[in-house]
C-alpha cells in the first residue's frame, strides 16, 4: 500500500513539474516601472514606461527595449535592458548607459550622474511566458586523418589563372555642389517629462509655534 501511495504522489509530482514552465523561463511585461531620484532635493518619483517609449526625468532620458520578469515557480528576478541619453548644451544628447538593470541589485549596473539616478523597480502588464531553448550537445569531434592511409594518386596541382592588369587610377569623383548633405537620423522625442527640480519647495515649519 506504501509502495502504491509514493508511485502515485511521483506521478502527481511529475505531472505538476511538466505542466508548469521550464526553468529559466521568463515572462515578457510592456511596461517598465521606474524610480528616479534628484540628490539635490532628495526628491524620488516613481513613473512608468512602454517598452520603446522615451521619458525624460531631468536632463536624462530613458528608453526600455524589453522587461522581463520569472514566473511563480522560479526565483524572483526582474530586468530590463534600457538606454540612458543625458541631454547638454544646445540639446547635444550623449549615451550613459545602456545594458540590464536588476530591480534587486540597482547598484549592480546603475547610472552614474551627479544629479539625478534612475533604477528598475517592477516590471507590469505581461503574461506571454518566453521558453527558454534547451542547450543543444555539442556535436562529436571529428577524428583526425589517418597519417598510414596511403594516398592512391595525388591530386594534380591546380592551375593559375593570370590576374588582369590594374586599371589606372581615375582618381577621386568630381564634386557634386548641389548635393544636399544627409540629413541626421531623428530621435525619438519623450512623450512625458519629469522635473522634480521645479516642484515648490516645502515650506519650514513654524519655529515659533
């Protein structure tokens, strides 16, 4: 009777293990959830991003490519792969950051900026589970040939065809003056702003009193 129970609680077990996902899955979410920080007011506001949406917070600007988090049964883990732009003078945009940030681990890989910080803190609205392909075994060397193998008859070498004199130089194309330059490629404008610099300042309290 023992014996019965434990084969039937092994296959409940197995049954459950293959229902639920894979280890290493994730889950894909469209929208990122930020915190960012001002160190001169101390001021932290929290703000939420599609996923290949740009928002500014202060002089920075953010765009998350993707955000994942790890189904019930695994480990907690929560990321997103985001692209950092501080904005300078005469709006010249220059790359800080862009990798992975860890909701558990915001020092890991955090901005670094003298006024302002930005962290992942959730990740929302996703319920497509991405499976994670299984590493395939590495297929078997191929065995060296065999030194005693004699070789019947040697392949004839093959011939040479003469290469065709260089043609003379040209030299470079004349310049065509009505051309138009390029036009540079155009970034994504932020569709929200966040400036907690130009919030009201909260007033002391009554000393007197």
């Amino acid at each position: 009777m023992k014996a019965t129970t434990r084969g039937l609680a092994a296959l409940a077990l197995g049954a459950f293990l293959a229902a639920g996902p894979a280890l290493a899955d994730k889950i894909k979410h469209p929208t990122a959830v930020f915190a960012g920080l001002d160190k001169i007011t101390g001021r932290i506001i929290s703000f939420e991003v599609a996923t290949g949406e740009t928002v500014q917070f202060g002089s920075l600007q953010i765009t998350p490519r993707a955000c994942y988090t790890r189904p019930a049964t695994e480990a907690p883990q929560t990321d997103v792969f985001a692209e950092v732009d501080e904005i300078g003078d005469k709006d010249n945009y220059r790359r800080i950051f862009s990798g992975w940030m860890f909701a558990a681990s915001p020092g890991l890989h955090g901005i670094e900026h003298p006024v302002y910080d930005i962290w992942l803190t959730d990740c929302k609205g996703g319920t497509q589970i991405i499976k994670t392909i299984p590493d395939v075994a590495d297929a078997p060397e191929a065995l060296p040939p065999d030194p005693m193998a004699a070789d019947p008859k040697p392949a004839p070498p093959k011939k040479r065809k003469p290469k065709p004199a260089p043609a003379p130089d040209a030299g470079p194309p004349p310049l065509d003056l009505g051309q138009a330059p390029l036009a540079p490629v155009a970034r994504a404008a932020p569709t929200r702003r966040f400036f907690p610099t130009d919030a009201p300042p909260i007033p002391p309290g009554d000393v007197g009193q």
